[in-house]
C-alpha cells in the first residue's frame, strides 16, 4: 500500500461518512411523510400520480398485499423492457438502425434489470438503440432500486409498530422513493458527470479519422492534395444519452453500462473526478440508509451498528484486495515484468485494469461495487489475481449484506441480525428479542429461507453448468479459473449483483435462460420471506427491556454480527472456493517457481 493510495481510500472513506448521516435522516422524513425541503416542489407532482393512479397513499397494506402490488408491478415492469427489445427496430431513437433483440437474451436483460440485477450478456452500443437504453433499462434502475427500499422500510416498520396488520402502501412508498430520492440524486449526479466529459447526446454515432495511424482501423478514401487517392484510417465513436443512465446506475446499485466496457470506458468515465463521484455514488445510499433505519426505529445507535459491521468486513477486505493487487502477479514477474511501484506506474498487477485509475481506485471500485451489489466495473475481475477476485466474489457470496443493494442490502443485514440475536439467546437459554420484539419460530424460519435460498442456486447452478455441454463449451479459460467463472456468474445472478468474469461467454440460451431464473429466485425469493417477517413483527406487541436484553447497539453485537456473516459465507462457499480461485493461486504459486 503506497501512501498515495491511503489517501485516496481515506478521503473516499471520510467523504462517505460525512454524507451519509444527512442523507439517512432525510430519506427517513421522506419515508414517514414529514415536511422536507422539496415538498413544496415534488409534492403536487406526487399527488397527481396517485390522482391518476387511484392510489391512496394513507391505505395501509398487509404484508401479502404489499408483496402482491411488489410482484404485478415488477411483472408489468419486466414485460414492458422485453417488448422494447423485441419491438426495437420499428420504434424510434435508434439512429444506428440496430435490430431486434435475440428472445433469449431480450428475456435475459428484462429480468435482470426488474431484479435490479444489471447483468448484460450483451455489448450495449452494438445491441440497444437509445429508447431502450432510455425507456427500458433506465427507467427499470429507477423502479427496482425503489422497490429493494419500499421493502426495506416496510421491514423497518415492522420493528416500529405494534399490533398492526399494515406494513405501509407500496404505491406510496415507491413513489416517494423516486420522486424525493433517486431521481433528485441523479440529477444532480447526472449533472456533475456531464461536466466530466461523459456523453449525454442524441447524436447519432460518429466516424472520425484515427490520429494514430493504425492500419487495423477500417479506411476511407480520401483525395490527397495532389489528386492521388489514399486511404486514411477511421474509428467510430459510439454516443448515446449516457450520463443520465450512468448516474441511477450507480445511485441506485444497478450497475449496467452504457457501453460494454461499463466505467472503464472513457465516454462512461474519462477522469479521476468522475471516477471518484461514481465510486462515492455506489455506497452512499447503502450506507445512508443504515442511519435512516436507527432513525425511524427510534434508536440511531442501532443503525450506527449496523453501519459499523458493514464498514469493518469492507475496509478489511479492501485492504486484503489491494495488497493482493499491489504484490503483482509472480508469472508476470518471471517473464521480466516490472511490477513495483515508481515514479511512472502504480506497480502491481495492472493485467485488465486502467492506466488511468490505477491499482488503489481499480481495487476500490471492484470490493465496492461487489459489496453493494452494484455490478459495474472500471477495470476486469477477470484480470485480477486469483485470491484477488476471490474478495469480490465471496462478498457477492456472503448474501450482498455488506452494504448491498440500495433497500436490499440492509434488510439483508437485518436479517442476519435476527440469526445472531437468536444465536446469543440459545447461548443463555432466552427467547431472543431485537428492537423489542421477540424472535421466534417464524422469524427463523423465514430468516433460513432468505440465507439458503441463493446458496442453493449459487451452488446448484455452478454444478449444472460444468455438468452439461452447453455450460462448458461457453467457457473460454478450462480449468480451475474457468470453474471460478462459473462459479462467479450464478453467484454475481443469485446476489443480483451483475459484475462478471469476463471469460464466459454467457450470452447463449442455456446461461441467459439458467441465470434469468437464478436472478428472479434471488431477488423474490428474498423479499417475499422478508415482507412475511415485516408482518409478523409488526403484529407482536413491544416487550419491555430488562437486564436479560441483549444490547444491540454495543461493540459487543458487532463482532457477533460480523461472525454470522462471515461463518455462514465460509461454511457455505469455502469449498467452492477451494475448487476456483484457491486452486488457481496454487497453480500459479507452483508455476512461477518452475
């Protein structure tokens, strides 16, 4: 670790900090319909859709009719982005006259971006034309991120009331979501990155003469001053309404690029500023949201907790990627590589990363956006070194809890919260209680559900795939990194995370069909089981605390937390592990001394 590198981790760390705390206590406000400063503004634009809606936003809902609104929304939602893929090439916008979308892969992408997933089997500037970047997957960044916080805070209501059937209105909760959160947020976001340089034109694509002379390039003739014919080398520049896109990409923790390369693209992310904006953006919400939770239940220390574990398995985790990173990798240094550090070059293993962010902010980017189940990249997990991409994938792994996605990420937490509660009261013979609320069978059960559930289809998935034909002829790299590729493809769909080895070519039918159904069972499979625990707290009474209670809010209570997490994803996954990445670092190790 260079002391320019610790400098740049610690203001990205105090920058998140610092916003963190008002921007939770807002979006609290906001979720309890209290007076904030835009209500003069959005209000009556937020009265008028429930107007035309005939949605009463003072109706409560039962947690079933919460989960039943949750689900036809989405249906409609995913249907909507399938016809603009299928429909693409009749409908406007679409100034490269792209065609229709392949059904396989158009059923791939609706459900990836209703699940807030953003996995893309696709080249984005070779595949959607404007309106569906717009239409579809844009509007799908704003509706799912919505979706994964209304279900948070009706989880948060749960806690809060007593003897209650409603869990809240969904219509209202998600409207107030977008209007008064995300797409304030992005605006401003949006605003900034165009300031940076990233594109936001409706511009078709354009052809320009190629400065570097590469004879690769396609020609064009052109009449040189003499009368003779020459061919001058061309490139074309993909453009596009991006920067609107890229900022509810990363607010929202959807992560799906513009253009196929995400934020390593320099049209999607040209500088240093815009990097860092876009790495800020990533976690801020998640981590908001930590303080929006102890606001609304009363305690703000309990979501300081919260915030606390979620910041310890991160930070340690960054730094275990970084160093991993920094040390280079052994093969290259056989070959005469230079990888230490210099006046002219970060050093480390700069294989699939950008010259132009270095190890620190590639490493930061890529335990970031896999810690809150963002998805997007600014270099290659695939690139890095194999216990290197073992960090982002076993975050993935460990259920997206560390920070996770906006919404999801925390209920996710929460969740494990209840396991360690239930954990500790075994340890001392008491009926387990968390926020004064006594966690009992149900709850567990429910709690089982929502920890098993993408293990089954992490782990079921990975086995199909290198058991049949059509899984493996789709792997590029045989071997102990080609299982990690798998392995990495149903853990990043069931996380409903969307980053990628870049190895797998996974847009085929067997993948988009098989990921498509690991991505829906990852993001409803969880949320229907967390809407039934909302409603089952939200009917108990509030039992008072004694000497008995288990502190929630201690240092204590971290630690316990942070050793849920983190022996659930070890028990699970290590063995996997062992078969990908661990055996690949051993290869490598062996190799290297040869």
């Amino acid at each position: 670790m260079t002391a320019n590198g610790l400098v740049q981790i610690t203001l990205y760390f105090v920058a998140l900090l610092l916003l963190a705390k008002p921007l939770g206590i807002y979006m609290a406000a906001v979720y309890e319909n209290r007076p904030v400063f835009l209500k003069r503004i959005v209000a009556p634009l937020e009265a008028g859709f429930y107007r035309l809606s005939g949605v009463k936003p003072e109706q409560e809902m039962r947690w079933t009719e919460y989960a039943a609104a949750l689900l036809w929304f989405n249906l409609f939602g995913g249907l909507a982005v399938f016809a603009l893929q299928m429909l693409q090439a009749y409908l406007p916008l679409n100034p490269q006259q792209l065609g229709n979308v392949a059904v396989d892969s158009a059923f791939n992408t609706a459900v990836s971006f209703a699940t807030n997933t953003n996995w893309q089997g696709y080249g984005g500037e070779t595949t959607m034309s404007y309106l569906t970047q717009m239409l579809g997957l844009s509007v799908q960044n704003f509706v799912s991120a919505a979706t994964g916080m209304a279900v948070l805070v009706a989880m948060i209501r749960g806690f809060q009331r007593t003897h209650a059937e409603g869990i809240g209105n969904f219509w209202a909760d998600l409207t107030r979501g977008i209007l008064y959160i995300l797409l304030p947020l992005s605006f401003v976001l949006a605003l900034a990155l165009v300031g940076q340089g990233v594109v936001q034109t409706f511009k078709p694509y354009q052809t320009i003469q190629s400065r570097a002379g590469n004879a690769v390039l396609p020609a064009i003739d052109e009449l040189s001053v003499d009368g003779h014919e020459k061919h001058v080398p061309t490139q074309t520049l993909a453009l596009g309404p991006a920067a609107s896109q890229i900022a509810i990409k990363q607010l929202g923790t959807n992560g799906g690029g513009f253009f196929n390369a995400n934020s390593a693209h320099p049209f999607e992310n040209p500088t240093p500023l815009s990097n860092f904006l876009e790495m800020l953006a990533i976690l801020l919400i998640p981590a908001a949201l930590c303080h929006t939770f102890g606001t609304m239940v009363g305690d703000p220390r309990q979501g300081w907790a919260i915030l606390a574990a979620m910041m310890l398995v991160f930070a340690s985790l960054l730094f275990v990627t970084v160093g991993l990173e920094q040390g280079g990798n052994p093969l290259l240094t056989a070959l005469g590589v230079e990888q230490s550090v210099g006046a002219d070059q970060s050093g480390g293993n700069m294989e699939g990363k950008e010259t132009r962010f270095g190890i620190v902010n590639s490493a930061l980017w890529a335990t970031a956006t896999t810690a809150a189940s963002n998805g997007s990249v600014n270099s290659m997990h695939d690139s890095y070194t194999p216990l290197g991409g073992l960090i982002p994938m076993w975050l993935i792994q460990l259920g997206e809890v560390i920070f996770g996605g906006v919404g999801s990420g925390l209920y996710g937490m929460l969740v494990f919260a209840l396991i360690a509660v239930f954990v500790a009261g075994l340890m001392i013979g008491r009926t387990p209680e968390y926020l004064g609320k006594k966690i009992e069978a149900f709850e567990i059960k429910m709690a089982a559900v929502v920890i098993l559930i993408p293990a089954f289809f992490i782990l079921g998935g990975t086995a199909l795939a290198v058991m049949v034909e059509a899984g493996k002829t789709a792997v590029a790299n045989p071997g102990a990194h080609g299982f990690s590729e798998i392995l990495y493809a149903f853990s990043s769909a069931a996380g409903n995370n969307g980053s990628a080895f870049a190895g797998l070519s996974a847009n085929s039918p067997f993948y988009n069909i098989a990921l498509a159904v690991t991505m829906l069972v990852g993001r409803y499979g969880i949320m229907i089981p967390v809407l039934a625990i909302a409603g089952s707290l939200a009917a108990k009474k509030t039992v008072p605390t004694t000497v008995g209670t288990l502190p929630t809010h201690t240092p204590l209570f971290v630690m316990l937390l942070i050793a849920t997490v983190i022996l659930v994803g070890a028990l699970t996954f290590v063995p996997a592990l062992a078969l990908g990445p661990v055996a690949e670092h051993l290869i490598m190790g062996a190799s290297a001394t040869q």
